[in-house]
C-alpha cells in the first residue's frame, strides 16, 4: 500500500509543488472536502501524514490518527496543533520556520511605512477630491528614531538592514536569542520595559506562546510613547484589541499596522474605521514564490519522516524516533 498523505486544508492555488515532492516515495495525497474534523477526519483517520496550514488538529483528533507519523505545517507558528498530544501519540509535528522571512519582513517595513506616512489615509482623501496636505500633520522623520523588535528571529533579524537603511536605530527584546547575534547586527539588546519606553515605532515578531500572549495590554500601552505605533505581524492575540482600542481613543499611542488578529477572519472590531489603523488579511508571508518554497519544504519533511529519517525542523525532537520507527 502507498503512504496515504491527507491535507486538513489548503490556501494554495494548487498543491502541485506536493504532489511533485511525494513521487519520491509514491505517496498519494489526498484533501479534505472543508477544514473541520469531520472532514480531516475522513481523510486521516487511516492517513500516515498530516499536512495542515490553519485548521486545528486537537487531542480528539489526534487519537483517532493510529497510522500518522508526522503532522507537517505549511507555516512557522504550529499554535493550532496539539503539541502534546501528538508527541504522547509518537507523531513530530514540523514546521517551515524559513520560507517567506523575505517577504514577512518586507512587509512590517510597507506596514511601517505606510502608517507612520499616513499613506492609506491621504490616499482615499486624495480620491474623493480632497487635496490637502495639511491632513496628514504631523508626521515624524524616520532618520534618527528608534525601531523596537519585539522578538530576534529570523524575520526580525531582516528587518534591521532594512530599518536601518532608512537612518532608524534598532532595539530588540528577545531573552532566548544570544548577545552576539544583536552585536553583529549593531543592535541594542533591551528588556521588554525599556522597549516599550524608548521606541518610536515597536514590530512584533515573537511567536505565540503563553508568556506572550497579551503581552501588549493596556499597561504595556500606557508605557509607550504618544507618538508611537506598533506593527505585528507575527501573530494576532499577542496584542489586546479592546486595549488597542482604549489606547488609540486616548491617544496613548499614534496609531498601529496589524497584518494578524485574534480571530480570522474578525467579522467586527473596535479597530475597523480608523484613519489610523491599517489592517491587511494576513497576507505578509505570500508570494509566489514563497508559496513554492512553503509546500516544497513542508512536504519534504513528510518524506523523510514516512522514509525513516529525521526531519529539518520538528517541534518535538522527542518524538522522532519514535515517528520515524512507527509503521
């Protein structure tokens, strides 16, 4: 019998690129008919991989997976994935944490640029009619201001040239990433306190995890400069949203960029309608190419696992020999 690869569910225009990948061991793949469980389910529950962009695969599901070595995400963060359960059931979760760092990091820049020039809003101004640059002041200069990092990955380790090209003093706060990598970068390690006090502008590039998770309240807000703005770009709940909000209306902060939100897609939010809140559907990891690149890695994780090899990235290291060994 081939390996039998479901995916819970896809945003790829084709998912070619998989299938292309899987040849090398004769794996079929096949997709559910709509990212629920019932539907994964139906297609998984005798499957030997998993591959998954935003559906959740929680315990429940898991434990009905018997056949499942590796459930392998088309993406960086892996929060809709039951961590440890899978790793109880022997299965590696991975993830592709180097596939769009280009294109996530262009983005914060455009989001950047784009709110603290209040391109969006002159913009819709200048088509109804109105041509008035007045309607923009003020605006600060970019040269000599101070970008906060909240998180020193790979993204934000790109956006510091970039940054920087544009005269900015970088500061970043990551207590898990070493000295050395923010000396050869020239930029300044601070603490989370001192982020939020000495930053013109803060983008946010920490993943999802319970210490982050509404880390930008309404105290961290009241902390931050008048004239300041926050981009995130990582993912929507490590920033309160009611307390976004609050601060906005009481010009606590100057104005926010947010690619990622709480719920996906938000249906309502107090942060719709403002002239100083730009808001894009998570779009900052997409182009063409990294669509290409996202499949092509993410599958080939499938691949070494269903072989008996180890994968690049897995999540759980402790359950790979046991992923690997399973039949």
């Amino acid at each position: 019998m081939p390996f039998k690869v479901a995916v819970a569910d896809s945003v790829f225009p084709t998912l070619d690129p998989a299938k292309e990948v899987l040849k090398k061991i004769g794996a079929t793949l096949e997709l559910a008919s709509e990212p629920k469980p019932e539907a994964i389910m139906k297609i998984a529950a005798d499957a030997d991989a998993v591959l998954v962009t935003y559906a959740k695969i929680t315990a429940e599901m898991i434990a009905k997976m018997p056949k499942v070595r590796i459930i392998s995400r088309f993406g960086i963060g892996v929060d809709n994935v039951d961590i440890p359960a899978a790793t109880a059931a022997g299965i590696v979760v991975t993830k592709v944490p180097d596939y769009c760092i280009d294109e996530v990091s262009d983005h914060a820049m455009a989001l950047l640029l784009a709110v603290v020039r209040k391109i969006p809003f002159i913009n819709t101004k200048v088509h109804a009619g109105e041509w008035k640059m007045p309607d923009v002041v003020p605006i600060g200069r970019l040269r000599g201001s101070t970008l906060g990092l909240m998180g020193f990955g790979r993204i934000p380790q790109l956006v510091v040239p970039k940054a920087q090209a544009f005269g900015m003093k970088v500061v970043a706060y990551d207590p898990f990433v070493p000295k050395d990598v923010f000396q050869k970068l020239g930029v300044e390690q601070v603490d989370f306190e001192q982020l939020l006090k000495v930053s013109d502008y803060i983008s946010i590039h920490s993943p999802l995890v319970p210490e982050t998770k509404g880390i930008f309240n309404a105290d961290a807000f009241k902390k931050m400069k008048k004239t300041a703005y926050v981009v995130n770009t990582a993912r929507g709940p490590i920033i309160d949203e009611a307390a976004l909000a609050a601060a906005l209306d009481a010009g606590e902060i100057a104005g926010a960029a947010l690619d990622v939100m709480t719920q996906e897609p938000p249906g309502s939010s107090p942060l719709f309608g403002r002239s100083n809140v730009i808001i894009t559907p998570h779009t900052s990891f997409y182009s063409t190419e990294a669509l290409v690149e996202l499949q092509t890695k993410a599958t080939q994780e499938v691949v070494s696992v269903l072989s008996g090899q180890a994968p690049r990235n897995p999540v759980n290291p402790e359950a790979v020999a046991q992923a690997t060994a399973k039949k």
